[in-house]
C-alpha cells in the first residue's frame, strides 16, 4: 500500500513537471528574466567613479545588472518590461530627500478627503489683525460658537501676517504681549464646556517659556488621562513647550489611522513620485509611524520613509521612554520604513526670527527697534530648556541626533558638544553617531572642522532660491558672516558630506519652486543673483556631478542606507529616475537644469510615476467610514 500511494505521488510530480516544462522555458525554470530593462542610456550610475552605462537591469526589486546595451537586453524575457531611452533620455539613481514633512502637509493637501468627523478643528488665520485682547477673545468665542459640535477639540494657532515686514515686525509685540496676559480664566469665559487651545511660537529670552495657553477643560483632561500625577507649574494655563507636546501627543484627537495611510499613500503618489523622489526622511510621532507601518504591511507604501522618532521632542520623560519603551530600533525597520535616529527639541529657529549664533549683529532687524535677539537666539540655553540634556541623553543612549529644526552656526556647535558630551567624549563613539545638521543656514569656520571631525551631515537646500535670508544676513551680520550662508562648495572641499533637503512639499506642483529636484540641482550649480540680475556673495556653486551626488548618493548615507540606495550597481534596491534630457549634456546651459522633466519614477523595481499615464490615484471610500477620531496611544 505505501508502495503504490509513493508510485502514484512520483507519478503526479512527474505529470506535473513535465507539463510546466511545456508550458515555460528551461531556462526561465532555472533562473528568472529581468522584471526591467532601461537601454540606450545615458545611465548614469553615480557609482565612486561615476560611471555612465548605456543600459540597467532590475528584478525582483533591485538592480541585476548595469553595462552595454546588448549585454543587458540578453536578460530580458517575454514579460520584461524594457524602455528605450533613445540615447537622450537619462537615467538617474532615485532622489533622495533629507527633510521634509509629508506628515504634516496632508491635511492641507486633502482637507475635503478627510471624514468631517475627523476634520482636526486648528485654525490660523482666526486672530489675523487683531491688536486688542477684547476683540481676540470675541472672535474666538464666535469661532467656538461656529464650530460643528461633533468636533470635540478647539485649537487655534495664533500667528501675525502682514504683507509689509515691517509693519509685521511693529505688531509681532504686540499679539506677544496680549498672549502673555491671557489666562485660563479668560478662555473659560469663551468656551465653557469644549477644550480649547491656543498656540503662538515665542522665543523671547525675557519672557517666560511658553508655548499655548488652554482652557480649564483642557486642563482636566490633561490631569485626567495622566491621573494627576503630573503636576503643571502653574495655574495660569500656560503650557510650557513639553506640557503642550505632551497635551498634543497624547490627549487630543487625531486622525484615524486608516485615513492617514490612505492620505499619505495618495500624497506620496501625487506630489513627490512626479518630481523623482524616491525616499524621504522626515521626524514622526508614534500615530503617523503606525499610519506608515499600515501601509507598509500590506505592501502599499509608494516610497521610502526614513524617520527619526519625536520621542526626544520636547519630552520630560525621554529617557525613560526610550530605555522602557523604544530601546534601540535605530536603523530598524522594512526596506520601506525605518528608524534614523531621534529628534530633539530645537536649538534655535530661523533667521527672521532669531538663530544661535557666534557672530555679534551689526544692525538690529529690518524695521525692528529695538531689536529683542541682540545676542541671537539660543533656545537650550534659556531657562526651564530640556534640548541639552535631551541631546546629551540620546548620545548617551547610542542614538543619532536628527529631524532637528536648527539654522545658527553655534547651535549646530551646541549640538555637536551634545554629541561629545553624551558618548564620554569618545570621538570613534561620536564618528559612529554621525549626527545631522539639518537646514544647514549657517556655518563658521571651527564648525566646519568639527563637523568633519565628527562625521556630521549637513542637510541643506542650495543658496539660489534663498535670496531674501542672504540679503538679510548681510544686513543684520554683514557681508563676511553672510559668506558661511548654505556653503556648500566650502563643505565639500572640507571633506562634509552634504544632502539636500526640500524642506516642505509647497512649491512641488509649481515649476519654479526651489523645493522641486531639478530647480535644486540648476541653483546648486550657480550663483543667487538679485532683483537687478546682480550676482549675490560669494561663489559656492558646485560641478553637475556633484550635484547629483548631494541629490542621491549622499542621500543614502544620512538615511544610512549607503549600501543599499544612492547609485546605479548591481545588488542595490532597484529605485531609479528616468529624465527627458540628460543633465550632464554640455550643451544644457545651467539656468536651464530646472527644465529638465521626470518622465519616469521606479521605486523597489516598481513603476510609481509614468509621466504618459499619469492620474491622481483615487482616495478609498473607507475614509468615510472610519468613525470618531482615535488618540495615538491606540494600544491602551
């Protein structure tokens, strides 16, 4: 009986066998044909030496092969999808961007896609032009009144606009002042029974630190979900920056997960795939990296995400979180998503409106007197700041500091003493680390150094598209100071390796925004010039092959992918860009570069943009569907 039972079955593998060797080729049951073939290049591999091929192959989500046109074609089968580039159009490593905030974008980008349910009620144009504090709290008392019941949370973001800086710059004191004098009592008055916040960014080194001002409601679900335990400093209702993040993670509302997969997936397809871009690094909080993670399970992620956490963001209890409940997962993760690191609370902010640095002002700011940053603006060194010893911890803890907002020379120094500090000044420990210097504004010379030193990244946007800080930087620091504005050439000869970052997604639908790949790579290659067509400071324009390193492969050494992303070589993941014209053809001027057009974006071997087919993928009907908002910490 066993005998006949193991006859029959050799007999059904045999049958079997036989007929797929019928139906598919000996030799495709051996080994597979490529997935894609892109021939008659210029490929252009940014490998270390450069190299142009003429034809690529791809399968089963990486690169097979790169050579000649006749090798590679060798590879393809009847189901190979190959794609003539006409010894014209180029073909390029997918782009990589070093920050950038799909996360936050989203819900400006697709607010009619969102469940009204779910709609996060935040305004911030509601107090626009109001300069006395009777008619703020009438306008947001009408606002309360006006908003749809079944939106539990009120939230206001409080800013000032104004077309003339200057006139801004007079009422900017003014709001702070009315802000600083509201209490809870006040917002009581005007929304009773629902939550309320209202959130404005001061950084006055003469006032105290404080981030939002809420009502008495929100108030006792703050105490509530952290059962008293935590007592606020006051009772004033001002929310210092970690009692407010802490207020805004894990007590209001946010959107179902669901629905910011769907959007994300959407938003990935619409506005980055178009431009060539292949992987983002950005900083997430835990309910957006459960969104990315969604869609990565079921295979559905568009593009790559390298994230560092917001655990270190303006968090009182960091260290413990992360010894208790993140552990080390940097460099963690799928092919599609991943931990780089951890992001801290900010060392400075921006230009405008004061950043950290070594170099004394010669000149207060346009139309500001008196000037309230005559020192710069350094935020961990104000009173009640938890950024150094936050970076001090993560250092300590083996994490790499990134997703950083920082702009001044110092605070990047500030940064790297972080670093040195946290791994017991152990230079080969903080080599290891490599940190990030994001936005990378402002430099000096001994940072330049220790940047090289510490084996640093400087993520940063090219100076042409930033005019306006240049200018303002020789204003307010003069002309010597300005010099170490986005100096890129300067980093690179130093031995820096540098990214490039857009910095936001506004701008990628307009053909002339410095945020799209192209325009950076045409504004890394030349010079800012002024209104007048007169060049702007000194020259930090880099060769075109440099430029397209910054653009891939040193991409993939921020994201730490470097053996696996940011050129064109066999056993690498198959992410590429296929462009109309080639952009190292001498006979491209370059303030034409920007002109340059994505034809094609491929990501893991997959087609995610053709230009010829393209349409905006449809937003799935379960939007509707999801139900009330959920709060982040879902698993509770």
């Amino acid at each position: 009986m066993m005998i006949s039972t193991l006859r029959f079955t050799l007999l059904l593998l045999f049958c079997t066998t036989l007929s797929l060797a019928q139906s598919v080729p000996v030799e495709e049951l051996l080994t597979r044909y490529a997935d894609m073939i892109f021939y008659n290049g210029p490929v252009l591999t940014v490998d270390d030496e450069f190299s142009i091929a003429e034809a690529v192959a791809i399968r089963d989500g990486k690169f097979l092969a790169v050579g000649a046109s006749d090798m590679i074609l060798q590879l393809a089968g009847p189901k190979t999808l190959k794609v003539d580039l006409e010894r014209k159009k180029a073909v390029i490593p997918g782009i990589i961007n070093t920050h950038s905030h799909p996360q936050r974008y989203v819900s400006s980008h697709y607010w009619n896609y969102i469940p009204r349910d779910q709609q996060e009620l935040i305004r911030s144009d509601v107090l626009l032009g109001l300069k006395e504090k009777v008619d703020v709290l009438a306008r947001i008392k009408q606002f309360v009144d006006e908003s749809p019941p079944d939106r539990p949370w009120v939230r206001i973001n409080w800013i000032v606009t104004e077309e003339d800086e200057k006139q801004s710059l007079i009422v900017e004191p003014m709001v702070d002042q009315m802000f600083f004098e509201m209490t809870k009592e006040d917002l009581d008055r005007v929304s009773p029974d629902r939550p309320l916040t209202v959130r404005r960014f001061i950084y006055d080194p003469g006032k105290p630190r404080i981030q939002a001002v809420v009502n008495s409601k929100a108030v006792e679900l703050f105490q509530q979900k952290f059962h008293n335990l935590i007592r606020l400093p006051n009772n004033t209702g001002h929310f210092a920056s970690y009692w407010f993040e802490m207020l805004y993670d894990e007590v209001t509302p946010v959107l179902a997960r669901e629905t910011l997969a769907q959007l994300y997936k959407r938003e990935f397809l619409e506005w980055f795939a178009p431009v060539g871009i292949t992987t983002i690094a950005t900083r997430l909080k835990a309910f957006h990296i459960a969104a990315f993670a969604l869609l990565d399970m079921r295979g559905e992620l568009p593009l790559r995400m390298a994230y560092a956490h917001e655990i270190g963001r303006e968090n009182p209890f960091f260290e413990r979180d992360v010894r208790r409940s993140l552990g080390s997962f940097q460099g963690y993760g799928s092919e599609m998503l991943w931990m780089v690191g951890v992001s801290v609370p900010q060392p400075d902010t921006s230009i405008n409106s004061g950043l950290c640095s070594i170099f004394p002002k010669i000149r207060m700011r346009p139309g500001e007197s008196p000037d309230p940053y005559p020192a710069g603006l350094c935020k961990w060194d104000q009173p009640g700041s938890i950024g150094r010893s936050t970076a001090v911890a993560a250092s300590r803890l083996g994490l790499r500091i990134g997703g950083t907002h920082t702009a001044g020379d110092k605070a990047y120094e500030m940064t790297l003493d972080a670093v040195m500090e946290g791994t017991g000044g152990d230079l080969a420990a903080a080599r290891e680390l490599s940190p990030v210097l994001e936005h990378g504004a402002l430099a000096n010379p001994n940072l330049i150094a220790r940047a090289r030193e510490l084996n640093a990244i400087w993520s940063s946007r090219p100076r042409v598209g930033e005019e306006s800080d240049l200018k303002r930087l020789e204003l307010m620091y003069g002309q010597e100071v300005a010099r170490m504005y986005r100096p890129t050439r300067t980093l690179i000869e130093a031995g820096v390796t540098v990214t490039w970052e857009s910095g936001g997604t506004s701008g990628y639908d307009n053909p002339d925004s410095s945020r799209r790949p192209m325009n950076a790579l045409e504004n890394f290659v030349t010079r800012p010039k002024d209104e007048r067509g007169e060049l702007i400071g000194t020259d930090e324009s880099v060769d075109r092959k440099t430029a397209l390193r910054i653009l891939t492969r040193n991409g993939a050494v921020y994201v730490m992918k470097e053996k696996e992303l940011g050129s064109l070589e066999a056993g690498k993941w198959a992410d590429l860009v296929v462009l109309d014209k080639n952009p190292l053809d001498p006979a491209i001027p370059d303030d034409k570069l920007s002109e340059i057009q994505v034809l094609m974006t491929v990501a893991g071997g997959k087609v995610i943009y053709d230009r010829a087919t393209f349409v905006p993928p449809p937003v799935d009907v379960r939007l509707a569907k999801d139900g009330m908002p959920i709060i982040d910490n879902e698993t509770e």
